[in-house]
C-alpha cells in the first residue's frame, strides 16, 4: 500500500476524475503533447531533442515537472521551475538551489494532472524506478491510470515513458524521439518503459 496522504490520495482521485469528465478532446485528429521532464530526466541532450520536436511541431511544449528553491543574491528564497538557469542572468537573478531541496512526487503528479487539464495529450518522460511507494509511477498507477482507462470518451492521452536504470540516456532519446514521431498516442493512461 502506498505511504500517501489521505487528503493527497482524495486530492489525485478527484483530479483525476474531473479530467476524466471534460468534454472529449477528440477521437481522430493528432494532438501534438505537452511533454514534461522531471528531475531524474532533465538531461541536455533529451531537451535538445524534445526542442527539435516543439520546432517541427511533433510536441506542443515542453515543461519541467517540479520546482525548486533556491537563494537569491540577497538571502530570500525563491521558487523557480526546476532546471532554470542559476545564478544572475542579466537583470534576473535565479538563485543558488538550497542543498537538499526535493519537490514531492505527489505535487509532481498535480502538475501533470494539471497539464492534462488543460491539454488533451501529455507526455511524461521519467527515470522514476517505481520503487519508492509514494513516487511518481506508483501514484500515477494507483490513483490516475485506473480513471482514466475506465471511461476512454474523454479522448484524453496520459503517456509515461520511464526510462529503464539500464538504458543510456542516447539510447532513451532515441526511444523517445521514435516514440514520438510517430504521431500516434494512445487514449487513457498508457504506460511503456524504455
């Protein structure tokens, strides 16, 4: 059994079966996906890809799945999209990461339910093994798939491509990009480790 908070296992059920109950996305036509990264994926060469892909209009967008927070030139703490830039830039001071910061894998799952809300195909690229009770795949596995595979008239897609401990990450852009070009996504929650 999963170590989730009741009030956070309600909160990802009901989320779940409010986008389950939007008006269907559709059936036939190609959605290009948002495709979101989290931390254990961030790598340079699969943002390099996922880049190409936005340009030729194979993905929709591209965002990280968790924030951070870091330490401003002044002290003050400040929450900024993982994987942003550190330090100054210009006029924009991004902060140093406070060692030992780390996001929540249920809030992680709230981000992605929140870009399925919005958008009828999302991607989530991951390095998550499963083999924390709380993280990303048991959660998504215990409290979104089961709703969004119940009913598929929604036409909704949630994809979660994990990557395997194994695979290299050239490999896993390769998989990836594959995947990806091939215009098809399945509806429901589907999930296929590479």
């Amino acid at each position: 059994m999963l170590s989730v908070q009741p009030e956070d296992a309600a909160r990802l059920a009901s989320a779940a079966q409010n986008i389950a109950a939007l008006p269907s996305a559709g059936d036939s036509a190609w959605w290009p996906p948002i495709v979101c990264y989290d931390e254990c994926a961030a790598d340079r060469r699969l943002k390099a890809m996922l880049h190409r892909r936005a340009r030729d209009a194979t993905v929709h967008g591209i965002t990280p799945l968790w924030w951070e927070t870091r330490l401003d030139q002044a002290g003050q703490d400040l929450q900024v999209w993982g994987g942003a830039p550190a330090g100054r830039k210009g006029d924009l001071d991004f902060g140093v990461r406070i060692s030992g910061d780390s996001w929540p894998d249920v809030n992680v799952v709230d981000v992605i339910l929140s870009n399925l809300a919005g958008f009828p195909s999302v991607v989530v690229l991951t390095a998550d093994r499963g083999k924390q009770p709380d993280g990303l795949l048991p959660l998504l596995s215990q409290y979104v798939a089961p709703t969004l595979n119940a009913d598929l008239s929604h036409g909704r897609s949630l994809v979660v491509l994990p990557k395997r401990p194994k695979t290299s990450i050239d490999r896993y852009v390769r998989y990836v990009d594959g995947f990806l070009n091939t215009r098809q996504l399945p509806i429901g929650f589907y999930r296929r480790d590479f």
